[in-house]
C-alpha cells in the first residue's frame, strides 16, 4: 500500500514538475522544453520575457527570447519581438528537437533528437538550473552562482542592464525576416572605440564613427581599455570610449531594446509595458546612404525622404546579381589597361570614399585624368573641393560606398573606354534598396522522416540551401503572390512599390506624345494593342496598352510588372517601363527592327540558317523562363506572333509573364484556368483538363518550329482532321505525321522534303532541318511526359552529333 502510494505520489510530482516546468520562469536538471509542445516556454516572472522555439520557416525553428505582446502572452508568434537566438544560422526541425538541461549541468539544443546543435558546454556538481530574469536574460545557476548567460553572447540585441563588452558584438540579421547573421557589426575595436563594421567577406570597412573624424573630433577617447558600454533603463547609454547618447524618451520606464538592424544602423526602440508599437528613440546614422555596402561595388545610394534609399549602379555598370544589392554592379564593358583608352564622365555631387591610391593636393582636373589614365586599375577619381579652395585628387581603386548628397562639394569623374557610347547618360538604372530586404521570407523546408536518423546536419545544410534558393526564386519571380498574401504588409509598402520597380514610370500624356496620339499600331494580341513610339529618351519603343476591361488593380500590376522587369536574358524581350495611371496600364518595351515571326515567316525572308538560330534562341528564351527559376513563369502563349526578330533576326520572346505569374500547385486554381492560349498553339492539357506545366510551352514551341519548317500555319493551312473536333492543331502536327511515317530518324531526310517549306532555299542544310524536325516532333507528344524540357531542346539543338 506504501509502496503504491510513494508511486502515485512521485508520479503525481513528476506530471506537476512537468507542467511547471512548461509556463514557470525556470527549467530544472533532467528537464526539457519540447519544439513539438506550444507550452514549453520560459516565461519571466513580470510576464515580459519568453524563452522558446520561435518559427523561422514552415518547420524550422530557433531556440530564442522574445518580448511578448501583450504581456504573458507567448503564443502569439507574429507579435513576439525577437532579441536572442542561439542558432540563427542553424535552425532546427519541427520534430523532436528539444532544448535540454543535462543532469551534468550541460544545457543542450539538439536537432531532430539526435544531432547536438549548439550547447553551452558547462559542468556542474551541484543541481543546476535555467531561469529566465525579468530583464530578459537568460541564466544558468548552481548553488554557487551564473555558469552561463544569454547576455554573455548577444544576437543583434542589447536590452537595459546588459553589459557590452570587449568580448561581446551584436551581430545583424540578414534581413528583416531572416534572422541569418546578416553584413554589419556593432563592436569594440582594438583601439577602444565603438564602432559599426560592414563585412561581406569580400570587403571589409568600418563607418561609423565616420573614419574621417579622428576619434576626438568625434568625441572619442582610445584611452580607456576597459570597453564596456550599457544602456540603463532610463534610456541613457555610455561607452568606456566615452561615447554617449541619451534616448529622445529619456526617464520614462519604458520597454527598450538597441539593435544593429539589417541596413546596417543600429537604433534604439521604445514602447510601453501595454505592448503598443514600438519607436525608434535613438538612431546611430541619420543619412542612411552612409551607411557602407548597401548597394555594393559601384553601386550608388541616393536618399530622399519620399521614397527611402535607393541604389544603382554606375554608368555603364550593370547589377551582378537583380536579387542582391550587396553583390554591387560589374562593368558592362572591357575594363582595359591601356592610358589612351579612358574618357572621364562627370557625376555631380556624388562622393564615394576610401580605397585610394593617394591623395595629390592642388591636381588640375587634367593633371588628376592623366593620373588616373595611367594607373591600370585606376576606376575613376574624387574631384573635391574643401573650403581652404584647394582641390584635391583622390584616385579610386575600388568604387564602393558611393552616395549622392547635394551637400557633397565635389564629383566623381568615372573611367569608362573611350569605344564604350553611353546608351543614355541621365537616367541611371535604378532599384529601391527594399528589393534585396524582400528576400526574406519564411523558410519552407520538407524532410525525409526515413533519413533523419542518418546525417541530419547534411540533409539539413542541404534542405536549407535548397529552401533558399527556391525561395529567392519564389520572391523575385512570384513577388506578387508574396505581396497578395501579405496585405496587411501590402499597406506599408504601397509606395515603395512604385519605387521596387527597377524601371521608368511613364506619364500616360508623356506616352500620348510619345505614340502620337497612338497612331502607329505595329501588333495586336491578347491582352491589348501595341504601338510605336519615340518616348523622351529617344529610343525607339514599343508601346503596349493593355485592354481596359483586363485590368487589375495597380498594386498587382506593378508586382507583376516588377517581375517582369527583372527577368533578364538576351532572347527575352526588355521591358524599360510601364505606366500606371487612372484606369490606363501600359508597358513600354524595346522595338525589334524586323518585327514579329509571324510578319517574317509570311514575307518568307528567313533562309534556313536564320530558321534554325530562331529556333535555337527561342529555345534558350523559354528554358530562361522555365528552368532558371524553377518553373515559375510560363509563357502559356508562344506563337509566332509573340516571337520578335531584332536588326540580326536574333529572336526575342515577348508578352510572358503578365498574368501568368505562377507557383507549383496553383497551377489547377481558377485564376489560372482563364488563362489559354492561342489555337492552333495550345497542348492537349488545356483542354483535357490535366495539371498545367512547362510543357504546355513545349508544345507550343514545337508547334512553332513545324511551322517555321513547313510554312503552314496550324490555324489556317491545314484544317483539323481530328474527329473529335476538340483542337484544330493536331491538323499540322497529324498532316507531318503522315508524311514521315515510317521514316527512322536516320532516314527522315527524304520525307523532310515533302514537308518543307520549299522557300528555305536550295542550299539548306538538312542534317540540321532533321534535327529540327525530329525535336519539333518530340516537343509536340500528346503525352506531356513524353515531351522533352526547353532546357533539353537546347541541348539537342546545340548537340554537333
Ligand atoms: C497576434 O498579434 C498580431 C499583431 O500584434 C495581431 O494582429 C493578431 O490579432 C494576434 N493574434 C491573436 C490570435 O491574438
Ligand atoms: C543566479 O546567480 C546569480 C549570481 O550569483 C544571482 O545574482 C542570481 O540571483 C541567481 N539566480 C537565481 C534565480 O538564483
Ligand atoms: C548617463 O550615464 C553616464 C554614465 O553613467 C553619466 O555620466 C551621465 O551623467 C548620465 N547622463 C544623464 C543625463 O543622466
Ligand atoms: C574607463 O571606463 C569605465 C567605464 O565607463 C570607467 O568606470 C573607468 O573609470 C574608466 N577609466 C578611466 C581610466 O577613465
Ligand atoms: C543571386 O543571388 C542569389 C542569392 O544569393 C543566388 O541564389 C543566385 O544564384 C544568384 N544569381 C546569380 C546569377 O548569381
Ligand atoms: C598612347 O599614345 C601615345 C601618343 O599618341 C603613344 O606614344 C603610345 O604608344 C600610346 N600607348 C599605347 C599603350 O597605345
Ligand atoms: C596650387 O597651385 C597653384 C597654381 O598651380 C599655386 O599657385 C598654389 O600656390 C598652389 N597651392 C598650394 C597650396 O600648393
Ligand atoms: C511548404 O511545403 C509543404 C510541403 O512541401 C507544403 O505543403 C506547404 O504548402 C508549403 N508552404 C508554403 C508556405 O509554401
Ligand atoms: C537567410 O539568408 C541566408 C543567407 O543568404 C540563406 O542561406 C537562408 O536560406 C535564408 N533563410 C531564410 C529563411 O530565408
């Protein structure tokens, strides 16, 4: 009967310890808190502070400390305020990870039950435990005292009390919702100061204080080794450098946090206890174009308080990478060694600082070209005046950290050859600096439960990454999905928008003008009617004005639009701007000299040579769309209208994307079920009610090359002979069919020229129409899996066997 009751009794205790354990402020030895369990929290004992996993992705979390909203309330996941993680850069799955308090005094996060993620790495005789303060940090006690601290090791986070020290840095994330460790620093340097360091791993460079202050003129002493700084929680912060700063709130007890944000300033916000938004009270750099790397090698930051900071790059300079400003901008040119081939181009009030070869006092803007021409490297040069009216020369190595500010009293002169013309030196190419900042999104990441037990870390390193770059796709691609499931996000963003997108806003009177009235009409197609026209830049334009009844709201145009714009590829026709206004969309793009397919396909001035590189280039437009960025846009319309012919007959496809923005498994929705494409074009799927994929533009594009090849039009040369009436393009495909039939693939040759166009000419090589057709062929299966990839289209076409 004893022994029955110390049973109930020790069971009853350890149920009670277990739910203790779950909403109390402290864990002890033996104890855990589960990922899989909402309620395993450690909550302070003022109800402002959690400590738990936090959701970094569809099933990844981190083990973090988070302000609550409101008070005691840890559950709400969106209103959490985080300012501690352990493993940001390694964040654990969804499913028996577990943050554990050994018997030994070791306090351990492990990922998927097994692989030991991070661990404090401490030992303990007697019973250790785990508690979280009410100022937030989190400690781990024996009987003796602290064996290991969260305010020993910071995120990007400094809370009231904590102290800063010359072993502790905040770290920034990457972006606003990807908590990765991110560019920028906040740090003691060796020589006592405080100081906030960008670094990329490719370039390095301190900026703040400003490096051109000498520490006193910035009210800093190196004197004093001890390095440690803390903000009370009145709001005032000082530094052993004797740095100092009073928040603009200062006194009141308020909910206070200091941060090294993402864009690299490090601010302090405010708030009360009843959780109301949080301000900033404080700001290291008003002028946040100072603030270095943000748009990359030769890239240039410009600020105004409508639209923010924006970047671009430097004439004659493109961006390496449309999704990441800190990658910069590389030359579109040769850069080249030779002195005699450098011209200078002038850019106003534009400075950027650092990475000289040297300073020369009282250069004459000759003497400092000739400097900087016969320096190899030499990428341009600041032209400064100061106030003593001396003019200084600064030769550049490197153009990185540049911004314009009309307060600047002095040029850069940027080093372009002589040979490269300016396509258009006024308007720089410019993109609002939030494009990169979007990329954060919540990470989707799916295991294979049968591998977890084997090398976990690997699959997680790999899902990750994985994750990531869909993800990167997902957003530069599909951002207006991004934004359509982000309304409330919508609201904030709703003027950066007009400024994300990386292109001209046309006026629709500038366009009127620009068109003359649009009078010259040079297409037609499915969405609306396009026009020539010469807008003020003075190229030529091709100038489409979408049907009214179409159109969408202009949050939504302008996503896709943005999308659009980005998709860059040599075989894709360029979009240079758009215009939104009232109830008119339209889209500026470039003018192709030779026109449509179509057009030229009718004037039979396309010999076979011509044919082929068509059909080689559209290939290579299509897999851009396809493949680069995992199947999210379909043309869903490719037809010889739609493929355009620039002064070399190089092919580049227009119309894709607008309204035909999809992702995986929205592919069967009923926005897109609208959606069809031209007869005589469309696959078989369209119609039989099969899922929607790549392949629908496969089949178009086959369809395409029959016709180039035979000169028929599937819509009106052959009608259809299917007898089920459903399409009429099986009419062209079934009538090629006919022809070879029998014929193997060595010997279609023969019957290819029952089929061919006889307008090709003479000479045509027939190895490569074989090829052609034989591709055509494979592209037009009625069965989707049996039709070939753009990419693997490519690949055969370019194959010399
Ligand atoms: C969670 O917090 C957000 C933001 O504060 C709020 O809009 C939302 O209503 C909260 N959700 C719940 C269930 O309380
Ligand atoms: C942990 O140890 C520190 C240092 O001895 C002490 O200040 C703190 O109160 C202890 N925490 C608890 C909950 O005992
Ligand atoms: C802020 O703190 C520093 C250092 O503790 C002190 O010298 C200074 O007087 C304080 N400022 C105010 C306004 O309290
Ligand atoms: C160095 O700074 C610390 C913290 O601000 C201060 O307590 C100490 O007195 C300073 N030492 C000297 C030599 O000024
Ligand atoms: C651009 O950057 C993203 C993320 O860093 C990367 O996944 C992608 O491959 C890059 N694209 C190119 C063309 O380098
Ligand atoms: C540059 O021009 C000068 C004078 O015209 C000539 O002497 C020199 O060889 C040229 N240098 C190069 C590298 O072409
Ligand atoms: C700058 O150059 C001008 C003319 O070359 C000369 O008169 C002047 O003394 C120079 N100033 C200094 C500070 O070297
Ligand atoms: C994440 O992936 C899972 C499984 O692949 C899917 O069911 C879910 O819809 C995805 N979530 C998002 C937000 O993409
Ligand atoms: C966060 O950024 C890092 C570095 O670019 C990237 O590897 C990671 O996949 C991103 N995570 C999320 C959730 O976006």
């Amino acid at each position: 009967m004893a022994c029955l009751f110390i049973f109930f009794s020790v069971l009853l205790l350890t149920i009670c310890s277990a739910f203790s354990s779950s909403n109390s402020d402290t864990l002890r030895e033996g104890a855990f808190l589960s990922v899989e369990k909402q309620d395993d929290v450690l909550v302070s004992s003022n109800g402002i502070f959690s400590a738990g996993f936090h959701p970094v992705g569809q099933n990844a979390y981190c083990f973090a400390i988070w302000f609550n909203h409101p008070l005691y309330n840890y559950q709400n996941v969106t209103s959490r305020t985080v300012v501690w993680m352990t493993n940001r850069d390694e964040p654990v799955y969804e499913k028996v990870s577990k943050l554990s308090l050994q018997k030994d005094g070791n306090l351990v996060l492990t990922d998927a039950g097994r692989l030991v993620i991070w661990a404090t790495d401490t030992a303990s005789l007697s019973p250790a435990f785990l508690y979280l303060h009410d100022n937030g940090n989190l400690m781990l006690n024996n009987s003796k005292g602290v064996l290991w601290q969260s305010f020993d090791s910071p995120t990007d986070t400094l809370l009231p009390l904590q102290l800063f020290t010359k072993s502790t840095k905040l770290v920034s994330s990457r972006s606003e919702s990807n908590f990765s460790t991110g560019f920028y620093t906040f740090s003691f340097s060796d020589n006592n100061l405080l100081n906030l360091i960008f670094d990329n791993s490719e370039v390095s460079s301190v900026y703040w204080p400003p490096p051109w202050l000498v520490s006193w003129e910035a009210g800093r002493s190196t004197y004093n080794n001890s390095r440690v700084a803390m903000l009370n929680s009145l709001g005032n912060f000082s530094s052993s450098d004797d740095f100092t700063f009073l928040a603009t709130d200062y006194g009141s007890i308020l909910q206070r946090r200091l941060r090294m944000d993402y864009d690299g300033n490090i601010r302090l916000y405010s708030r009360t206890n009843d959780g109301a938004e949080w301000y900033v009270s404080w700001e290291a750099i008003p002028d946040p174009c100072k603030i270095n790397g943000i748009c990359g090698v030769n890239g240039l930051c410009t600020y105004d308080y409508s639209s923010g900071r924006k970047c671009s790059c430097l004439p004659g300079y493109k961006m390496k990478n449309r999704t990441d400003w800190t990658k910069g901008c590389e030359p579109k040119f040769n850069p080249s060694c030779n002195r005699n081939d450098s011209k200078f181009i002038r850019l106003f009030s534009v400075e950027f600082y650092g990475y000289d070869y040297g300073f020369f006092p009282n250069y004459t803007l000759s003497q400092c070209e000739q400097l900087c021409s016969s320096l190899c490297n030499c990428k341009g040069f600041q032209y400064s005046f100061f106030n003593t009216g001396i003019i200084n020369c600064y030769p550049k190595k490197l153009l990185l950290n540049g911004y314009r500010t009309p307060s600047f009293f002095g040029d850069l002169y940027l080093r372009l050859p002589n040979s490269y013309h300016l396509p258009q030196e006024k308007t720089l190419e410019e993109f609002s600096l939030e494009c990169s900042d979007v990329t954060a999104q919540e990470l989707n990441r799916t295991y294979s439960k049968k591998h977890e037990n084997q090398s976990v870390k690997l699959l997680l390193w790999f899902v990750t990454g994985v994750g990531g770059f869909q993800l990167i796709c997902f957003v530069s691609v599909c951002s207006f999905l991004f934004i359509r499931n982000q309304r409330e996000a919508r609201d904030h963003i709703g003027g950066y928008l007009v400024a994300a997108t990386g292109f001209k806003r046309y006026s629709f009177d500038e366009l009127k003008k620009a068109t003359r009235g649009f009078k010259e009409e040079i297409g037609r197609g499915s969405g609306g009617i396009v026009y020539k026209g010469v807008p003020s830049d003075d190229r030529v334009a091709a100038v489409k004005r979408l049907n009214q009844e179409d159109n969408q709201g202009e949050a939504e145009f302008l996503a896709e639009v943005n999308t659009i714009g980005r998709l860059n590829h040599m075989h894709l026709m360029e979009m240079w701007g758009y215009c939104a206004e009232g109830k008119h969309r339209l889209l500026v793009y470039e003018y192709l000299e030779h026109g449509s397919l179509k057009h030229n396909l009718s004037s039979n001035v396309l010999d076979w040579k011509k044919m082929f590189e068509i059909a080689v280039g559209t290939a290579k437009g299509l897999a851009y769309l396809h493949e680069e960025c995992l199947e999210w846009i379909l043309h869903c319309d490719v037809k010889p209208q739609n493929i355009l012919l620039d002064s070399n007959y190089s092919p580049k496809v227009a119309d894709f994307g607008l309204s035909k923005l999809l992702k995986r498994g929205e592919l069967n929705n009923s926005r897109f079920s609208r959606i069809r494409g031209t007869r005589g074009y469309m696959a078989p799927e369209w119609v039989s009610n099969q899922p929607i994929t790549s392949k629908v533009d496969v089949y178009s594009y086959g369809i395409v090359v029959l016709e180039m090849l035979t000169g028929k039009s599937p819509t009106t040369d052959i009608k259809a002979v299917d007898e089920t009436g459903k399409t009429e393009n099986r009419g062209l495909v079934s009538w090629v069919r006919e022809n070879i039939k029998g014929s193997s693939s060595d010997e279609i040759e023969p019957s290819l020229e029952k089929i061919m166009d006889p307008s090709m000419g003479e000479e045509c090589d027939m190895m490569k129409m074989a090829k052609l057709l034989v591709v055509a062929m494979k592209c037009v299966e009625e069965e989707k899996g049996g039709r070939p990839t753009m990419s693997q289209v490519v690949e055969m076409l370019q194959d010399n066997h």
